[in-house]
C-alpha cells in the first residue's frame, strides 16, 4: 500500500511539532495569564501560551486583540512559529507584568471569567502593568466609556471618613500571593434608587458609579485583599440608575469579611465626587452559608443624606 502525502502535510506536521517543541519549554509550561492549567492553547498576537479559561478570554476581546490557536488541532504558519519562539510566557510577562499594583492578583484557577477578563484587559489593552503606563486607580470589571478621561482622574471626596478613601490609597501589600480565598462573592449590582444629585449647575441629575471591595476590615485599607476592587459602569444623567451588572470577588472568611460599597459620581473633566457608601457585614448575611441561596440586599448610604443600592448576592464556596 502506498501512502501520498502532499508537500502541504508535511510542512504542517513540521510546524506542529515545532509547536509543541516551544510548548514544551519550561517557561512555556504554565498559563502566562493565570499559571494554571495546560497550555493548550496560545495567542499568536501576544506570543504567549494560555490555558483554556483565559484562551476563552482572549477569543472574546476579538482576533484584532489576540488570535488564539489551539496548539494542537490547528496549522501553524511559519511567522507565527518564529513569534511564538521569539516571546514565549517568560519575554510577554516581562514586559507586560512588569509592574502589577499590589491591588492586582493574577486570576486563580477558579477564578470567574469576569475576572480573568478584567485582569488581562488590563494586562494587554490599556498595559497598566507596563512599566512606564500609567496605573488605573483601581482594577475595574467594566472599563468605563471614556477611558482617558476616567483613569487620569483621582476622585476627590467631600467626606471626613478614611476608609473608603483607603479603598483606592492602599499601600503595596506585602501578602500579595499569600491571600487564601474561601469562596467567590457573586454580586449583582441592580439599581440605585433617589440618589444624591452631583451636578447642581446643570441639570440636577448625576453620574453615578459603583466601587466594591471585599476585605477583613473596612477600618484598615491593609487589609483588603488585593486584587479585590471591582467597578462598576457609569449611568449617565440619573438619579436612579439600573445596572444588573455582575461584579464578583473572592472572600476569605463570610464570618469576618466586610463588603465595602462606594458610590462616585463621574466626571470627564474633574475630580469624581463622592456619593456615599456602605460597609456590609457578611455574618450578618448568614443565609450566604446556604447553597445556591440568593440574597437581595437594599442598603441606605451612609455619610450622605439620600440614595440607596439594591445587590443580590450569593456566595460560591471553593472548598
Ligand atoms: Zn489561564
């Protein structure tokens, strides 16, 4: 029996072996975004090798942010070998880590696919990890509509309270790594009702927008988990804004962790201004403990005179 093989298969084997030769590698052995999992999977963009999980992410920011192969069903061409050979994990994250804030963890293994989204748009879009880019004030679950404008301004506060300004003032936190999560917060964010109206000149509505953070102690901005911020959208011109949006955080503990709330009004061309917040014990959720259990939460601002948020949350134990 004789077997034709065409000169087109016998380069594509070539280059498939020579793929899974750089896969291979030792630096390559890894998720470049998470450090989990095989790395089945590789963006030719980028020239990195990814696990399934954050390949997924990457597919959906679009081939015009990063084309992803898979290293083994796909045909390589001979440019993107040579990319893949020329960066590899260690090189990208070299350069496109090279200087993660402390508020910033790479995405576990379980980790949501909002927040691996969240960290590798920040990772390779706005490069907020490259040294000489600027850091955003805090990691964010929905890049806002105006992104210069947003990330260049640090909101100022009106109030005298110190803990929510800690929120975006933390200091490098040495246990960075060292957090052991218990389970995943999943957050809907629905609706502010009667909120206070920021722009007073104009039209008497606001822009409001949410920051959330998870942490044992909202009296000590040391001690919330890095990485664990999370923004919301800005709602244009209202004073009661619909979000139903998803923001998620890992916990360590539902008996000690606090869930900080924060609202901010957006402004384009001056500081943010601030409208109020909360701190929510989770011991006092208890029904969290309950599997698949759902609770809808209403919360009245605090060290402001009006305005309330409404959340479902329900937790996700990873033990
Ligand atoms: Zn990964």
């Amino acid at each position: 029996m004789t077997i034709h093989v065409s000169n087109k298969d016998i380069v594509q084997e070539d280059f498939g072996s020579k793929i899974l030769g750089i896969k291979s590698k030792p630096d390559n052995e890894v998720c470049c975004d998470c450090s989990c999992g095989e790395t089945t999977w590789a963006s030719t963009t980028f020239g990195c090798f990814l696990c399934i999980n954050c390949s997924g992410v990457h597919r959906s920011l679009g081939t015009h942010v990063s084309k992803v192969k898979s290293v083994t069903l796909d045909s390589w061409s001979l440019e993107e070998i040579r990319s893949m050979e020329l960066w590899g994990n260690k090189r990208v994250n070299n350069m496109f880590e090279s200087n993660v804030p402390s508020y910033y963890t790479k995405p576990i293994e379980e980790a949501p696919y909002e927040y691996r989204l969240e960290y590798i748009t920040a990772k390779y879009i706005y490069q907020h990890f490259v040294k000489s880019a600027m850091p955003p004030p805090v990691p964010i679950n929905t890049p806002l509509p105006n992104l210069t404008g947003s990330y260049k301004t640090t909101p100022k506060k009106s109030s005298t309270k110190k803990a929510s300004q800690s929120l975006r003032k933390a200091e490098p936190n040495k246990n960075v790594g060292q957090v052991e999560f218990s389970g995943i917060l999943n957050i809907i964010l629905k609706r502010g009702i009667d909120m206070k109206p920021m722009n007073t000149t104009t039209n008497w509505l606001s822009d409001p927008y949410v920051i959330l953070g998870a942490g044992p102690d909202f009296n000590d901005c040391m001690n919330i988990h890095p990485g664990q911020l999370s923004k919301s959208e800005v709602k244009r011109k209202t004073l009661n804004p619909e979000w139903n949006q998803r923001m998620c955080c890992c916990i360590c503990s539902l008996d000690t962790d606090v869930i900080h709330i924060e609202v901010w009004d957006y402004d384009k061309l001056s500081a943010h201004e601030f409208m109020g917040e909360y701190h929510l014990q989770l011991c006092d959720l208890d029904i969290l403990n309950q599997k698949d259990q759902k609770v809808n939460v209403c919360i009245s601002l605090q060290s402001v005179e009006r305005g309330c948020i409404e959340l479902e949350i329900s937790y996700h134990s990873l033990k």
